[in-house]
C-alpha cells in the first residue's frame, strides 16, 4: 500500500492525539510500535506527524482562511486531520503532486467521514492551492 495506507495511518494517529489533546512523542512511538509498517511508511507517517506538531499553528492558520463561517475547533476532527495532512503536503512535500494530495485528502475524507465533508475538503484544499499559486 505504501503512501496511501501511511496517510490513513498518520490521520488516524493524528485523530487520536487531537481527540485526547496529547501531542506527545510517546503517542507516536506507542502507535508505531502497535502496527507493521515498512520502513516508508513508518518514515512518511513519522515525518508527516512531527512536521504538523511542529508548525501546527501555521497550518491551523492556513485552514482557517479557508473554512468559510467555520471556525477550526468546530470541525469534524477526521476532517481537521485530513486537512492538516493535506496542508502539510502541499506545504512541505515538494515530492508529492498537488492533484494526488487532493484526490488522497478526498479519498480518505471519503472512507472516515461523509460525502458532505469530501466535497468541503476539495474546496478548502482547491482555494488553498489557488491562494498558494497567487
């Protein structure tokens, strides 16, 4: 599976530590050593996981210009966790393709949450790109 199943693991774990508000490293560690991943994966899920701890204000900021009558703490937390993934690929990834977040973001919204919240993420993640473009 790879980067697919990584994303959906690093969304998990990171609905885990917002649902709990623990962001510590011994979450991580706990939840890595709890499941089999490859190496990658394990990599993608550690890199994507420590990079939205450390700039998790910059990238809330980012989604919250997006979220039209919506404030950040009132999202579905499956969605704030796609969408902080989301972000931080767009963002910090220049080795993933912006049409392959998205359709990932959307994909996995598809999976975990509801139709409603998949076509509300494309259009945060299309006005975020399109801002990001400017």
């Amino acid at each position: 599976m790879g980067r697919k199943l990584a994303r959906e693991e690093a969304m998990k774990l990171l609905f885990q530590m917002e649902m709990n508000n623990d962001y510590s490293d011994d979450i991580v560690e706990l939840y890595i050593d709890e499941n089999e991943f490859t190496h990658d994966e394990e990599e993608y899920i550690r890199d994507a996981v420590e990079t939205i701890k450390i700039n998790l204000n910059d990238i809330d900021e980012s989604i919250q210009k997006y979220i039209k009558g919506w404030k950040i703490h009132r999202l579905a937390k499956v969605d704030l966790s796609v969408l902080r993934i989301a972000v931080y690929e767009l963002t910090y990834r220049k080795d993933i393709p912006m049409e392959v977040t998205i359709n990932e973001a959307i994909e996995i919204c598809k999976k975990y949450s509801t139709d409603e919240s998949s076509k509300f993420i494309n259009g945060v993640l299309g006005s975020f790109v399109r801002k990001k473009d400017e």
